[in-house]
C-alpha cells in the first residue's frame, strides 16, 4: 500500500544555496566582461535556476545577451557550481528532526526541484542526505517540470507515494501553483527565494521555520484534503 509523502523543492526550501548559486554567476559575468551582481537584488532570483539569474543580472545591467552567449554562460555557470559544490551550501535550521519525525511517522521524503537532477542529487550527497529521499527529480528527470503538475505526481510516483496522502513543501509561486494544479496541499516556507511574500499565493500554510513542520500539521493538511 503506498504510504504518505512530503515532497520538497530544493534551492531556498531545503537548503540555502543563494551563496554558491551567485558565486557561479559571478563567476559567469566575470568571464562576460561584467559587473558582479548584487546579492540582495539577485537573491530572489536564486531558485529560478542559472538561466533566469543570468538573464535578470544582463537586464539589470542594460546589457543585450543572444541565445548563443547565454548558452555559453549557462555551461560555464554549470561546470563552476557543480565544481564547488557543496560550498556554502547548507540545510535550514530544523531540518533534519522535522524530516526524522516525519520518517518515524512512515511518511516518505522526496525532492522535487527544477534544478538539473544531477546537480540535486549532487549536492544533497555531499550534504550526507541523499539516503533519506525515495526519489530526487530535477528540470531535466522529464519532459515537463514545475509549474506543471506531472512533475510532481511522477516524483510521488517514483517514490511509490500515495498522492491522497502527499504535501508540497515549497519556496516560490512556482511550486505552490504545480501544487494546487495537482490537487495536494502546500506548506510553503517564507525563508527562500520568493520574488513575492509566499502569502500572496495563498499556500495551505505558510512556516517560518522548520520546527513547525509537525507530523500534525501534515495530518491536518492531508485530512482536510480528503474530507
């Protein structure tokens, strides 16, 4: 019988990964002749993945980039993080007991991230987690990705998952809207990467830390779906 899942986005839900992400970029722009970016600016971009963060960084320096420059920085901005990884990289305060207390309770854990899956997978191995997830998709797992909810039902799939009984737990209205087209509640946490406050895209909850993340909280949530 499938059991229940939390499926979790990545880059700003799980982990904080804005440091090494804008020292890739950087790392990119310097080879482009550019200014390095604004943290501050450029943070909210960060779980955008490297193409959007280049593009945003080119706009907000009046710079034209053709399809065959952004390429080319995209696979430098790859090659550099990848190297460097895990960096600075590390997972939010409160996360590993709230996972813990959740795999106790028999529900499964799986990522879900429009991150490359290799890199995802990447770094949750040099953080030493890799082990707890039933499954790790990326952007690139299948031909479609969040905001489009079979990116998340074939990550439940994979995991062998119920998803009657699955939450999203994300940063951005990229997952909060793959979730509800899915038909599963979202927690949304208002830490990450969020050009907007996450409430403004009316997740089921909204956290400000991961000890709120409660075995109850997710019967709750899962309850209130099903009744």
């Amino acid at each position: 019988m499938p059991q229940p899942i939390i499926v979790f986005d990545l880059d700003g839900t799980l982990v904080d990964t804005a440091p090494d992400l804008l020292d890739s970029l950087n790392h990119c722009l310097s080879a482009a002749g550019m200014q390095k970016v604004d943290p501050v600016a450029l943070r909210r971009y960060v779980g955008q993945g490297g193409r959007v963060m280049i593009e945003r960084a080119f706009e907000a320096q009046q710079k034209l980039l053709s399809p065959e420059q952004l390429d080319w920085l995209l696979g430098l901005f790859i090659e550099h993080y990848g190297a460097n990884m895990p960096g600075h990289s590390a997972f939010y305060e409160g996360v590993a007991k709230a996972m813990d207390d959740l795999a106790h309770a028999g529900y499964l854990l799986a990522v879900c991230t429009n991150k490359f899956e290799g890199l995802a997978v990447s770094l949750l191995d040099k953080l030493g987690e890799t082990s707890r997830f039933s499954a790790i998709t990326g952007g690139d797992t299948f031909a479609f990705r969040k905001p489009d909810p079979r990116h998340l039902l074939e990550t439940i799939r994979m995991a062998g998952g119920d998803p009657d009984r699955a939450i999203m737990v994300g940063d951005s209205h990229t997952d909060i809207n793959t979730a509800k087209a899915a038909g599963i509640p979202v927690i949304a946490v208002d830490f990450g990467y969020s050009d907007m406050p996450v409430a403004t895209y009316d997740p089921s909850r909204v956290i400000s830390h991961f000890r709120e993340l409660t075995v109850k909280l997710a019967e709750d949530l899962i309850a209130a779906v099903n009744a």
